[in-house]
C-alpha cells in the first residue's frame, strides 16, 4: 500500500481534481519558462518546489489513482476485488516524489506536467 502525508484531495471531487492540476499545469510551465531563460534560480527553486509544489502534485496523484484503470502499466495493484483495490506501486507517484536535481530539474518538471495532462484525460467528462 502506497503511503500518503501531505496535503490530500478528494476523488469524489473530479472538478476539483481538474481545477487544481490544471492550475499546478500552468504554474509549473511559467516556472519551467523562468528556468529556461535564468530568471529563476535552481536552489531558490528547488526550496520553492519542495514546499509548496511537489506536496500538492503527490496529493494530486494520490486522489487520481482512484481513476486510472487496473489494467493500466503506470500502477502496479496487488489486489482487487470489484471495486476496490490495492495499489502497491505507481509510476506517477514515483516520478513526482522525486527530488529536483540541478542538471535535469526542467526535464522533470516536464514530466510532471506530462503525467497530470495524460491524468486529467481519466476524470470523468462534466
């Protein structure tokens, strides 16, 4: 079983879910855009990110684990039965978890963005 602390979500709130990683989108891409062109420096950054950014795309990925299929290879689940199950393992997860490293931190920061875009296509359509 996949462990959570930090700041949760709800999956029964999918328009929630939405407007909160749609945001955390737009605000990592502005992010990565001053990275790119020095602007923002690494280590201030990296605090920045640690605090307020990678909390809330852990807690993101933990509500929208609810949505992604068991069939799907991102997720590894140990256990199931009808709808419930036991997620041991998810490469989302994984990926946002990660610390920010100085040589590659905009090539993360795009996967981070990558994950919650292809995320976002599992919520329900309103």
């Amino acid at each position: 079983m996949i462990e959570h602390f930090g700041p949760r979500f709800d999956p029964a709130k999918p328009l929630e879910l939405s407007i909160v990683a749609t945001a955390l989108c737009q605000e990592l891409t502005r992010e990565i855009a001053r990275l790119e062109t020095g602007h923002r420096d690494f280590a201030e950054f990296n605090e920045l990110y640690a605090s307020i950014y990678q909390p809330k795309a852990i807690g993101l990925v933990h509500a929208f684990l609810d949505y992604v299929p068991s069939s799907d290879p991102r997720i590894t689940v140990s256990a199931q039965a009808g709808d419930n199950r036991l997620i041991e393992r998810s490469a989302d997860l994984d990926v946002v978890s990660e610390p920010l490293h100085r040589d590659f931190m905009v090539t993360q920061l795009k996967g981070v963005v990558s994950i919650f875009k292809q995320l976002l296509g599992y919520l329900p359509k309103h």
